[in-house]
C-alpha cells in the first residue's frame, strides 16, 4: 500500500488585486468559495484529518466557509511568503509520515485526477518530490523550470527560477512551474529550514526546494500538464469571471452527457453541487443555484431561478418563477411567475399557478393555488381549492400565526384568512369573505357585509348631475 498523503492548502493571503474587503478565497466560482473548490478537491485525495488550511487574513470567516469539512487549520498571523506558510505548520505536520502535497487556496480548477497522476509519480518513483509544470506559450509571471536535459524526455529538475531572477536565455525557456508540489514528507521537513529570504521580498519560496533537495543529493522531478489553465490561480476579478464560466461550463458538459437537455445552455447557470436527473429539460436563462436537486423528466421553464431547494421527478416549474428553499415532491407544477419563498413543502400533484406567493407553507397532495394568491405559514390539506385573490394575514405586526385548512375545503375567491384560523375539511368560505374565526369541518362560512340594491339609484344620479344640484352621500 502507498504511503498516506498530507495535503497543505495555503489561504492566507488578502489579495489586494481583488479590490475587496474579502479574504480572496471567500470569493465565489460556480456556486461555491474558491477554497470550499480547494477543499472538495483534496477531501477526494485524504482524509480530513490529513487536510490542512493555512489561514491568516480574516481567518475565523475562511474557518466558518469550510466547517463542516472536518479539516485541520493552521494559522499564519504574518505572511512570508509560501515557504512560511508551510514551516509555521511544523507543529501539526510534520510528525505526518508519508508524502505531503501543497494546493493553493485560490487555485479551483485543479481535478483530482490531475492531481492523483501527480502523487502516483511521487510515489511510484523515487524522487524527493516532483512539481507540476507545463509547456506555455507565453510562461511571463511564471518561474522557469530548469532541468539537466529537454523537458519532453525528462530530464530531472535542478531549480526554479523566479521571472525577476532570470537570465535572458531562462526566460527563453517556456516550461513554466505551476507552483503544486508532492514531496516526500521527510526529506521536505529535514531541509526546509535551508530556504532562506534572500530574495527582494524577503520571503520564504517554497521554489527554493528543488535546487535544495538537488544540492543534498537527491532527485526531483516534474509532471507537466497539458492545460496549465487548470493550475490557475485568482487574483483579480477578470479572472474569477473567467473561472466562474469555466466552472459553469463543466458543470453544463457534465450534465449533458447524463441525459439533461440544456436548451441554449451558454445562457443557463448551473452550480457545481446541483444535481438533475435524466431526461429533465432546463429552458434558457433559468439558473439553479446551491444544494438543489432536480429529479427526472422534469422541466425548469425560462428565466427560473431554483435554490437549495429538492425537486422530484415529474415537476413542472413555469417561466419566471423562483424556489428558494423549498421541497416539491413528484408532479408538482408551479407557476409562470410563482414565488417560493423559503420553507416550503409541496406534496405530489399538488399546483401552484401563476403570481401565487408561498412562505413556510405546507400545500398537501393534489392541493391548488392557481392564481393570486398569499400563502404564508399555512398547512393546505390535500385536495383543498384557493381561490384567486386569498391571503393569509400571518403577521400581527408583533409575531406570526398559522392557518391550518382541512382536506377537501374550498376557499373561494378574494378570502381574507386571519391568522391563527382552521378551517375544517370539507368547509365552504364563500368568495369575498374575511374569515377571523375557526370554521368547522363541512360548514359555509361567509364574512361580508350584506348586499342591498337600490333600484334606479344609479340613474337618478345621472340626472342630479346634468342639473348641477348638489349630490348627497344618501341619494
């Protein structure tokens, strides 16, 4: 069996390119933050008692962004650069046997086969530690890999040398390091005090460590890719966009492939955590965001945006109509211009229509809402009927009630419900009606004023007003 891996990922910094009050990582790509990417990535590869995050500026929010990993953290209280950031670690890494790999917290797109193919040549071979590196066109920004023969035959690596320290015929050389290392864990902590700030900056590289192993007698070695826009790292918004489209596009593809048809997908967004079934169509322009899942032969209508919410198979979202945590089980239809707000549960084949507004509420099987309609902090029994226009006037203005319907009932158009109010199964409220009091089960309810007609009232009117007379309030 291979040695364990430990895997460092550094996410201390600021990012001052950013223009952002926010620690870089907590910035977003494809639905989630760049280090919770990081993160996933590396709990593919590990354990999360072998995952460690270098924190440092707001370093309780980068916490809090990836608590429930289970991972271990590190805090770096000054920035040295990346050498530093692994050395302050010495406490809780280095008594780790094995190999220890280090990510970069604002470097997303890595895949985790990428970075397996990375560990099997540290582990299959032996190297003191192989880098990742790549073939570029234009390698500007990027150290330079210098080995002892041509980097397609694979010539061992001697040193990295950062832009700012090459000379004219280093800069020639387009094999560029992508910064990702897997080392042999004993040899990297034996000789990482060697690396010394002698640099402008006056900081500690962790590029310093191939031409340390190699002058204590040891190999190096590098794995190139061949797209280094996977080892990308963020460090201004251009460029999160970019990741963000990348990650969007992905995401798309992927889904694709299972089965889920994208109609004009370029203008559809998806989140990386959100899972669809086969044979689910999403029109264009709708977005589903978060921890949704969506199950089969479903359809999300145009211009939708569906949020950390769970639908089954079957369930038909109209165009414009927006799901926030919401569960909606098989069958159900909701919308054009429907609004879930947050704590919903729909049961199977129950209908939402067009401007029907949802909050905390429970609409039982087979139950409908078609249209115009307020339902908040409510309980709908199964097969009840609302008509348009009814609310429920939930709120007091000091705290809200419930309003629970029994199955069967039929809420005519224009109710007025006011909370707290049951209305039994099988009841009756007749259209118009402001119901304040508790309704028995298979009773009428009706609450409006009484009706009087005046005959001919309307034309006398007219003829008072042809004559300029005064009109009273009577007549």
């Amino acid at each position: 069996m291979h040695k364990p891996v430990t895997i460092v990922i550094l996410a201390a910094g600021l990012g001052t390119r950013m223009k952002s009050r926010h620690a870089k990582v907590l910035h977003r790509a494809g639905g989630k933050t760049l280090l919770q990417h990081v993160v996933d990535t590396a709990l593919a590869l590990a354990p999360p008692e072998r995952i460690f995050a270098v924190v440092g500026h707001q370093a309780e929010q980068v916490r809090q962004s990836v608590a429930g990993a289970g991972i271990g953290f590190i805090e770096q209280t000054e920035q040295k650069g990346t050498g530093h950031a692994v050395m302050i670690g010495r406490d809780s890494l280095a008594h780790l046997d094995g190999y220890l790999m280090v990510l970069y917290g604002d470097s997303p797109l890595l895949r985790a086969d990428t970075l397996r193919r990375l560990i099997a040549q540290e582990t299959e071979g032996g190297a003191a530690g192989v880098l990742m590196s790549a073939q570029m066109d234009d390698p500007t920004g990027y150290g330079r890999v210098i080995r002892d023969g041509d980097s397609r035959s694979g010539g061992l690596v001697l040193d990295v040398v950062e832009q700012k320290a090459a000379t004219p015929e280093q800069l020639a050389i387009r094999e560029a390091n992508m910064g990702i290392y897997c080392f042999r864990a004993d040899l990297f902590w034996k000789h990482v005090d060697e690396i010394q700030p002698n640099n402008p900056a006056r900081e500690y590289y962790l590029t310093d460590m191939p031409a340390i192993l190699t002058r204590a007698g040891h190999t190096v070695e590098a794995m190139l890719i061949d797209d280094p826009g996977e080892a990308l790292g963020i460090n201004d918004r251009a460029q999160l966009a970019r990741v963000d489209a990348i990650f969007r596009e992905r995401k798309r593809s992927d889904l694709m492939a299972a089965g889920v048809t994208l109609i004009k997908p370029e203008t559809i967004t998806i989140d990386s955590a959100v899972e669809i079934g086969m044979d689910t169509i999403v029109e264009p322009f709708a977005q589903i965001l978060g921890a949704t899942t969506v199950g089969e032969n479903c359809r999300i209508g145009a211009c939708s945006i569906i949020q950390d919410s769970r639908l089954g198979d079957d369930v038909d979202i109209g165009a414009f109509t927006l799901v926030n945590a919401s569960v909606l089980e098989r069958g159900v239809s909701a919308g054009p211009y429907a609004r879930l707000r947050m704590g919903n549960h729909v049961e199977a084949g129950a209908h939402i229509g067009n401007f029907v507004e949802l909050k905390k509420t429970r609409l039982r099987a087979g139950a409908k809402a078609g249209h115009l309609a307020y339902l908040g902090d409510a309980d709908i029994g199964a097969k009840v009927n609302i008509g348009a226009g009814t609310i429920t006037c939930n709120y007091d203005g000091y705290k809200k009630h419930p309003t629970q319907i029994g199955e069967g009932a039929f809420i005519g158009s224009n109710s007025t419900l006011v909370a707290p109010l049951e209305i039994g199964a099988g009841a009756y409220v007749a259209a118009g009606s402001v119901v304040t009091q508790d309704v028995p089960p298979d009773a009428l309810a009706i609450g409006r004023g009484h009706q009087e007609n005046k005959p001919e009232w309307a034309m006398k009117r007219r003829k008072l007003a042809r004559t300029g007379a005064p009109i009273q309030s009577g007549d």
